[in-house]
C-alpha cells in the first residue's frame, strides 16, 4: 500500500484496537484518506499530506468548528479525541486524524431531484448561518482556499476580499500553455482539445476584458471546498459534510456559486438551470443572502471560471493528469456561460 500510515503508532494514540485492513480512498487530490477496520470499530484515518493544509494548529481549529456545528445539529463527522485528548496525531513530522466510518456515498447534482436540490441550497445556507454562530467574528483568517474547481496554487487567501483575475496576466499565461501543447510529443486528443480551448478562451477574453468585476463582497466563515465528493449521502439524505481542510472566511454568496456550477454541470459544459434556481433560492432563504448577493457573487465566478487554466497547469507542468476527465465539462461551461450570462445569473437570483 503506498504511503501505508504509522498504523500501529496511531491505534495506541487513540486506543482504537488492531488494525484488520486499511485501504486507501483515493477521491481526493491533495490530502490521503484510509478506510481502516480494527477490532474495535470503523474509521476513516485521513493523512493531512497537503503542506498548505497540514499545519496542526489549523487542523485542530477545523476539528473545533465541526465539533460545535455538530452540536448544532449539521451532519457532519468530528474526529475523535485520542488518549491525550487532542484531536491531532503527530507522528513522524505528519499530521493525521481519526474521524468514524459514515455509511454513504457522493451524489452528483443529475442524480438529485429537484427538492433534494433544494435541500442541498439550503444545507449551505445552514452552513454558513451556523458557521457565523460558532466562529469568531475577524477580518482576516488563516489560508483557506476555494472550491476544487480552482488550483491549490492559485485559490486565494480566506480572509481577505480577493481581487479578480487580472485578463493580462491570464493573456500570458494562454501563450505560455499553448507552447507547452507545441511541445508535447505526441501530439493526443488532450492536446488537441487544449489548443482549441485556449484560443477560444483567449478570443472571449479580448472581447470581455471590460467586465473584470471590482473586489469580492461581503466576507464570511465557509466550507471552502463545498463539492459532491465532499458531501456524503445516506438514504437520499445528506449523512455528513466532510474535509473541512479549507475552512476560512471568503466572500459566501461566491461560495453558494462555485458549489452549484460543480454539482449541476453537465458533462457536455452547460448547467441545468432548473436545479440551481431550486438550489439558490434555498440557499438565498436559509442564509439570508440578496439577490443583489449572489448577482455579484455569479459575475465573479464568471469572471474567475474564464481567466481559469488549473486542469491545464496541472497537465502540462507537473505532469499530473488525475484531473483530467474534469476538462472537457469544464472548459465548455466557459464559454456557455459565457453565451448564457442573463440565464446563468436569473436562474441564481430569481
């Protein structure tokens, strides 16, 4: 098993019995997940691998914040303490934590119907109303970054008001990527797709470089990574909202926008607009967020989605291709939104 856990070291920390089997989780991209059987229980041990969220102050914080919404009801999976009360092993120089198995699994938005759409808005929005009960209140936060939609390098830092892309910098990164695609050898359907995506994305650029919105709105505590695979479901319920690694203050309505472009995309690039009126509407209810809000918050996730080359970057410079099936959706939702702008912001707001 690659990068096996210190298993035994762990089960005596937190006085969990004998291993029996681990196996890996292999849906996240940053962080490792284990699926761990011992003779006392079900466990899911997650590594905390990611240098950006592995710091164990931070961790712990995040353990608080779950804790206390658990308390008030939100279904999500605290970690359970060790003998030493913490939250948080160290071992090695690694962080990890314990947290119970919960029976379920991840629903996409197709697989929801439209009230469970709704339910899912209005789970965020008791994300949020409950996040700002439990948190202290401050301007700034630690680095918390936004949804999987974005690249762990280029997220921004929780806390502040972001500013929006900058279309010349993104200009340059265009070039720089489609010569990467020249000297990719040999040349593949990935390569093709990515040239033809670069220059479209380039050509909308130059027509709306105008439109670059102003800084972010209203900040607040969020999630920060709010996806289906971070959402487990049970009995076509939601059973627990897990990896709350990204845990910081953002600007929320924006938040409620990039969750919803990733759980409804289609896999041709467009968005089923029915489910996230019925979603948004929810959301907008269940956190008292304005339709003046989320406006704002879709025209900046606009904005970010069309200066967005994260799949690409990670292709071609790190030479790391798990993200790869999400391109082709991804990369045509751009330009349909694009196309849909006035469709795309009523479904949010009306």
């Amino acid at each position: 098993m690659p990068h096996a856990p210190p298993l035994g070291a762990l089960l005596r920390q937190y006085a969990a019995g004998s291993a029996l089997t681990c196996e890996p989780v292999d849906q996240g991209l940053l962080n490792r997940g284990y699926r761990l059987s011992t003779t006392r229980g079900r466990y899911f041990l997650k590594h905390h691998f990611d240098p950006e969220t592995a710091d164990p102050v931070a961790i712990a914080r995040q353990h608080r914040a779950t804790q206390r919404l658990a308390d008030l009801g939100v279904p999500v999976a605290p970690p359970l303490p060790g003998t030493d009360g913490r939250t948080v092993a160290v071992i090695a120089g690694h962080a990890y934590a314990l947290h119970p198995w919960i029976d379920g699994r991840h629903r996409h938005g197709g697989q929801l119907s439209t009230a469970q759409c709704a339910r899912l808005g209005a789970l965020l929005g008791v994300v949020h109303a409950s996040l700002e009960r439990v948190m202290p209140t401050q301007r700034r936060a630690p680095r918390a970054r936004a949804s999987e939609a974005r690249s762990p390098d280029e997220r921004s830092a929780g806390g502040a008001r972001p500013q929006s892309a900058d279309p010349s910098a993104t200009f340059a990164l265009i070039d720089h990527l489609l010569a990467q695609v020249r000297r990719h050898r040999p040349c593949d359907a990935f390569d093709e797709l990515a040239r033809h995506r670069l220059l479209e994305r380039r050509a909308l650029l130059e027509r709306h470089a105008d439109r670059r919105p102003p800084q972010g709105g209203s900040v607040g505590w969020v999630h920060g990574d709010f996806h289906p695979f971070n959402l487990l479901y049970r009995d076509g319920e939601p059973a627990a909202i897990v990896d709350w690694d990204r845990l910081g203050v953002q600007p929320r309505a924006e938040e409620a926008v990039r969750a919803a472009v990733i759980f409804f995309v289609r896999p041709i690039g467009t968005l089923d607009l029915t489910k996230v009126r019925s979603y948004a509407r929810a959301y907008r209810r269940t956190a008292g967020a304005t339709p003046a809000e989320l406006t704002a918050a879709v025209h900046r996730v606009w904005w970010e989605r069309l200066n967005d080359f994260w799949i690409l970057r990670w292709h071609y410079e790190r030479g790391d291709t798990r993200a790869d099936p999400q391109f082709p959706a991804a990369s045509a939702l751009a330009v349909w939104w694009t196309r849909e702008y006035e469709s795309v912001r009523e479904a949010f707001v009306g």
